[in-house]
C-alpha cells in the first residue's frame, strides 16, 4: 500500500496519513469569497489542492473534495454599495470568473461546491446548538461565540490569550462580554441581505458558515482540513471551537494543511504598491499550464516569489517537457507512477522534487528512450500537466510570431540609426521571454530557449 506522508499544522510535524474510512476520504478546502477577480494568490492553494486531491485518488478509491463558495459577506455588499450593482449579480459574474481562470489552470472542480447563502438553516442550527451550549450568546441583536468557554481556544494558532486579544483585529463592541468573542449571527438592515432567524433578520459570521457547510457535507470528523496559511488565525482557530463545542464528541478535521503565501518580486502582493496580479492577467499572456507549473515549483510550505522571469523560465521548463514528448508522438502513458515522482509527492506533497524528477525523465525521452516518455504522460496526470499534444503546444506558439518578428524589426533599425542601447535592450526583453536571436551575414533568426 502506498503511504503518503502530511505535515499536519494542528500537531506541527509530518504525520503519516490515516483515513477515518479507507474506503472514502474526505477533504475541506476554503474557497473563494467572490466579489472580485481571482488573483495569483487565490490560484496557489486550488493548484496545490488539486495535486492532493489527484494524489489521493491515485492511492484511494473514493474521494470527496469538498470546496465552498462564500456568497454574502461584508466584502461582496461593500462591493455593491461601490458600483450600484446588485449583490446577485456581482456573486454570479465573480463565480463565473473563478470558474473560468481555474479551469484555465486545469483544476478539478470540486465534487461538492456549497455556497454559503444555501445552509442558512444549517448555520442557524449550529448556532442553537451553542447558545445550548453555553458556548454562545444574545447581545445587542448579535449572537457571539464566548472564547472564555472553549478551555482549547487558540492551542491550533499556538497563540496565548494575550497574543490572540492584541492580534484578533476585532472591534472591541460594547456588548461583548469578552474583547475576543466573534460574530456568529448579526442583524442586517432592509438594504443588505438577511435572512430570518431566532434572533431576528440578520446574516452569518464568516466563521460559521465554513463549520456549517462542512458538517452538512462531511459530518463531524473528517480527513483533511485546507486553506491558506493566512486563515490559520481567526479562522481555522475559530472553525475549530465552534465545531468541536457544537459537537463535543467531534474530533473536527484530523489532518490541516496550509500553503504559504506568495510574494511579487520579493514584496507581498498589494493593490497600494501597484504589484496586484490576477490570474486573468498572466493568463492573457501566457499559458494556463505555465502559471500552473510555475505554482508547482516551489514547496507549498514555503513562500513563492513570483516574478516575470520566473514565469518565463516555468514555460522554458514546459517547452523541454513538451520537445521530449514530441520525440515520441504515439506513445501511451505508463501503467505506473515512476518512483522519481510519487515518491516525492507522497512525502508531503514535494513537487518541486517532483519536477526534477520529471527532468531526469525528460533526459531519457530526448535521448530516445520512449519508456521515459510514456512515465512522463503518467507522471504529468498527477501533478495535472501535459494537458496537450506536443505539437499543439507548440503551435500555441504561433501566435507570438508576429510580435517576435515586429520586435526583430525594431531592434533591426534601432542598430540601423546606431541606437544600440535600444537595440541590445529588445534582445534583453526576448531574451527574458524565452527568445534567442541569432544574427548572421544573411539576418537575423529567433529560436525559443
């Protein structure tokens, strides 16, 4: 039996994975709040989920991915309140969106997609079970979770009660009873979404509706818990107290697995320093499935800096992958996973280990060995690459030509006019992008590096 090994943040070292049922493995993965684009930052943990979730049903016989969709959310209603449009509208075209841009980076759709705004009564049941509890309480037309009544509260963060009260970034309200209780129910007025419930027409915390929607779809105890690092605290620490005290016998998620965050050019990623990148935006200039690779390259556990060269340099990567494919052009994949790559991600999801082990592969196929190719087409449906044939890879390739030839042009009379600053400034911008110029007494030729 294959064994997959996980670092499981809850208990801070790699565990070997054990699932409750053998039979069928679950996983939660926190999704998207949809009110805007998509940007790179959202995309890392899908694709890293997305290899987990291959991984596991490489190795098990049913899986169910669970990936919710938050629909009402104080983000989304300032975004209406900004533009004048509908909430309505906003949810449907930003799911469309987060749709289309994952689908572009060959993401699995999840098998359940609950969205928040359809477990109302779930989130409302929850919230009475820890009312009942004394877990819970009415203030002021808001219903609070009491911090001070869960004796484990911030042990998942590893955060001690002062540590959570300066860092919980809540408003101290005077009708909390405790400066770090947090927002289960709150009252909405006639302009904002609300739905009926005991304590009057309001709408859900953030934090309630992911424990509600998990319990509905996966039950008490399940396999494994995802997300960004960013989400560790509040909101897997709080997911993790409301559910265990509505459900004391409940052991919540075994396994919690979180992606570390990802910079841009070396700085984390702001709209106020003009360094915000969408998945739209990449992917208007290069390939899906070189976004996707360049996600893969580094460890999930360690932060990713993206960079325009480093996007260049995963298509470069892509292109060799695809050259060595393209060598044997009726082969079938293997039957098994080569050692080289499962062993790597099976050992907490090591794809850049992976990736090299696809490149001694790659070695081998363009060298002839046709077994080698036919492991790399197995090995690609794992890590979710190699979604074309070679030579319609290439010929994606196409399309640029114009712009190359347009730039080769320039550079041409940049030297012409002996401005040669300029001109050594387009081989440099080719150069960044994958393309080599190579000048002889008879022009100048480009080829892909």
């Amino acid at each position: 039996m294959i064994q997959i090994r996980l670092h499981n943040t809850k208990s801070r070292r790699r565990e070997l994975f054990m699932p409750i049922d053998p039979d069928h493995v679950k996983l939660y993965v926190c999704g998207p709040t949809v009110y805007d684009h998509a940007h790179i930052g959202n995309a890392r943990p899908v694709v890293v989920f997305d290899v987990l979730v291959r991984l596991l049903r490489h190795v098990y016989p049913r899986v169910t991915y669970v990936r919710n969709i938050t629909d009402v959310d104080d983000k989304i209603n300032a975004k209406s309140a900004e533009t004048g449009e509908p909430i309505a509208t906003i949810t449907a075209r930003t799911t469309a969106w987060y749709h289309r841009d994952m689908a572009a980076l060959f993401a699995v759709l999840p098998d359940i997609e609950p969205r928040a705004t359809a477990h109302m009564g779930e989130i409302i049941s929850m919230i009475e079970r820890l009312i009942a509890g004394g877990h819970a309480y009415e203030a002021d037309g808001h219903v609070l979770f009491a911090v001070r009544s869960d004796a484990d509260y911030g042990a998942f963060s590893g955060r001690s009660p002062d540590e959570l009260l300066a860092g919980a970034r809540v408003d101290v309200a005077t009708y909390k009873r405790d400066p770090g209780d947090f927002v289960l129910w709150k009252p909405s007025p006639d302009a904002l979404p609300g739905w009926e419930s005991p304590w009057g027409r309001g709408r859900p915390g953030w934090h309630i509706e992911c424990s509600a929607m998990i319990h509905r779809h996966l039950g008490t105890d399940f396999d494994i818990h995802g997300g960004g690092d960013d989400l560790i605290f509040p909101h897997h620490e709080n997911e993790i107290a409301q559910s265990t005290c509505a459900f004391p016998e409940s052991g919540f998620a075994r396994i919690w697995m979180h992606v570390h965050m990802l910079q841009v050019n070396g700085e984390k990623m702001s709209k106020s320093l003009g360094n915000y990148v969408t998945v739209e935006q990449v992917l208007a200039r290069t390939p899906g499935e070189a976004l996707r690779f360049l996600l893969l390259k580094t460890h999930y556990r360690s932060t990713l800096d993206f960079t325009e060269a480093a996007l260049a340099e995963a298509k470069r990567e892509l292109d060799r992958f695809y050259r060595a494919l393209g060598k044997h052009p009726n082969v079938s994949p293997a039957n098994g996973v080569p050692d080289c790559v499962l062993d790597t991600l099976t050992d907490d999801l090591n794809t850049p280990a992976a990736i090299t082990g696809l490149h001694a592969l790659a070695d081998a196929a363009l060298g002839g060995d046709e077994s080698a190719a036919a492991s790399m087409m197995t090995a690609g449906n794992l890590l979710g690459i190699f979604n074309s044939s070679a030579s319609d890879w290439f010929r994606g390739d196409e399309d640029d030509a114009g712009r190359i030839k347009a730039s080769i042009a320039a550079r041409l009379a940049a030297r012409k006019s002996r401005d040669f600053t300029r001109a050594d400034a387009i081989r440099a911008e080719l150069a960044e992008s994958g393309i080599i110029l190579e000048d002889s007494a008879t022009g100048t030729t480009w080829r892909r590096a």
